[in-house]
C-alpha cells in the first residue's frame, strides 16, 4: 500500500494563519499578548487549556443538574454512574476550570451538549482499504454528520425501519476540535485539539452502496439521528501526547470484530486537521471521526450486520468505551 506523503508543503502555510483571536477561551488576553508567535505560542496553549481536567464527562447529578465532571482514570463506562466525580465548570467555547466541587453521577450523558458538525473521514486504515479492495485516493475520503447525529456513550440507537437490512458499525477514534482552526499546519495541529473521545460511524450500508438507490452517497446512510454516538469521556492531549499509538476494539454481544492500532492509519490525526483546515473554518466543538479499521459487518463472511438488541462496544485504551444497543423501531 503507497503512503501518501504530506498533504500540504510547510511552506505553503503563512505563519500568520497560526494566531488565534483575542476572544481565544484558552487564553487571558494578557497571555495572549505576551505569547511568542510559532510553536512556543502553541505549547503555551495546549499547557494552559489542558489543566482544567485529565478525563471529561457530561451527567447528571444526584440534585437532577448537569454538570462537567473529570475522571481522573479511566473507568469501566457501566462503572462510571454511581461514582464521585470533581465537578468541571465551563464549556468548549468559553474554556473549562476546576471548582474544587465533587459531586455523585446518576446518568452519564454525551460529553458535548452539541455540535456543529460531525466531520468525518473515510478509508483510512491500510488494512481497511485492504479488506475493501480500493484504491486509496490522493487526499482522505470526506463526508459529514449533521448535529442530530450525535448520541451519548450509554445510549439506544434508534433505528428507522429503512435502515435496518444492512446496520453497521465502524470503531473510530473521535477528536473534539478546542479551538477555532484554520489553514493549520500539521506541525501545529495538535495544539486546536481539546481531547479524544470514542465514536461509532453508525452506517445503513442499504444507502451507502447500490447506486440505484442514492448514488452511493457516505453521507446520507451515515447521517440519521443519534448515528454518531461518542464518549464515554474527552481525553486530554496531556493525558494522550500521541494519538497514533493507541489500541482498540470493536465488539459485537462481546465478539470481537475490528481489533487494532491506529498506527495503521493512512493518514494521521495532526495531517487530518491540516486537510480539513484548508481554507475552511472548524469551530470549537467540531467533532472529526478519524476512519474505521478493518472488520465491519459488511465484509464479513457471512456478512455481520447487527441486529435488533445488539450490543456495539467500542473501545479505546486510555479512553474507555461506548455500549450502545440498537433499539430497531
């Protein structure tokens, strides 16, 4: 399999595309006036805005609010209700800060109230692209996710009666975009992460594939509500320096189906961000799915789509792991 080499020449991105605003949430504007332009004005950056937590959660509390909350390790999703937890302040727009609070889980919620788009990419696995028997094209594969699409880490997908012949799973290491970002270098491209989560690229393969049907279109068969579920927590990068050595599962009513390390990746989570940056905007809160390895349902043999009442756990090390069952309507 041909590596394809650095989307974009170094040269070809102005340093001044790496300043951010004055309404940056991750900097005081006096921080901000002081920090040096480059890579020290990044790292200054990624220091400040991940000391507010290690491991993010949304729940709901014993009093019936909603809070943030920080994990300190990870912890088993089923395990995570129930647990004490300090209590986070904040949000992705206007930046996180510890309370000193704690405060007792009574239901684990997505970690983002909201998005604006679910970013996703596309046959990025050697072994995928492998099992799948396509050529890998000269730039990542791209298609979207509409905000409805976004699900918690404990939650039923619903199903619609259209999308229930050929319902699949793709594992997916997730990230949340932290800051505005734009024409970003891959050098600099970690630095607009706010963490890692786990996703699921829910998919009807009924809509994705015959051409007669809806002309092959990703987007579309991905895009129904509640098909981008994500969590259990948001890692922070200081907890998770370099995203291209991580393991993970995708199990089935506990059958393993994908198992692997995303250094099989085609394309990697920094040179990513520097294709979808490329004179495009990604807001704070943006979601990328950064592609599925190989083993999904639809190559299987015989093929193994899941059915009404499976379980789908995902699972990232260092991360934790979605357990979502499809609830068929």
């Amino acid at each position: 399999m041909c590596i394809v080499a650095p989307l974009v020449p170094r040269c070809a991105i102005r340093p001044t595309s790496l300043l951010i605003s004055r309404s940056s949430p991750f900097l005081s504007s006096r921080a901000l006036f002081r920090a040096v332009p480059g890579r020290a004005f990044s790292t200054q950056i990624k220091a400040t805005r991940n000391m507010a937590f290690e491991r993010l959660i949304r729940f709901v509390a014993d009093d019936g609010k909603t809070y943030y909350g920080n994990l300190t390790k990870e912890t088993p999703t089923l395990e995570i209700e129930g647990s004490k937890v300090e209590v986070v302040s904040g949000d992705v727009e206007a930046g996180f800060n510890k309370t000193g609070a704690e405060a007792t889980v009574s239901k684990l919620l997505c970690p983002l109230p909201r998005t604006n788009i679910v970013m996703c990419v596309g046959l990025n696995y050697r072994h995928h692209a492998e099992e799948a028997k396509l050529q890998v094209p000269k730039f990542p594969t791209i298609f979207t996710k509409p905000p409805d699409a976004l699900a918690g880490p404990l939650d039923a997908i619903p199903i619609h009666p259209d999308c229930q012949n050929m319902l699949d799973y793709e594992g997916e290491l997730t990230i949340v975009i932290g800051r505005d970002a734009k024409n970003v270098a891959a050098a600099d491209a970690l630095s607009y992460v706010l963490g890692y989560t786990v996703g699921n690229d829910v998919s009807a393969r009924n809509f994705q594939l015959p051409a007669d049907v809806s002309g092959g279109q990703f987007g579309y068969a991905k895009s129904f509500d509640s098909f981008a579920p994500i969590g259990p927590a948001i890692v922070s990068t200081s907890v998770i320096p370099d995203p291209q050595k991580l393991k993970y599962t995708t199990k089935v009513n506990g059958e393993v189906r994908q198992s692997t390390g995303t250094d099989d990746m085609i394309w990697t989570v920094a040179q990513i961000i520097e294709h979808l940056t490329r004179g495009t905007t990604l807001r704070a809160g943006t979601i990328v799915m950064t592609g599925t390895p190989s083993g999904v349902g639809l190559f299987m043999e015989p093929k193994g789509f899941v059915k009404d009442g499976d379980v789908v756990e995902i699972h990232v090390e260092g991360i934790g792991s979605l357990v979502n069952k499809m609830k068929f309507e």
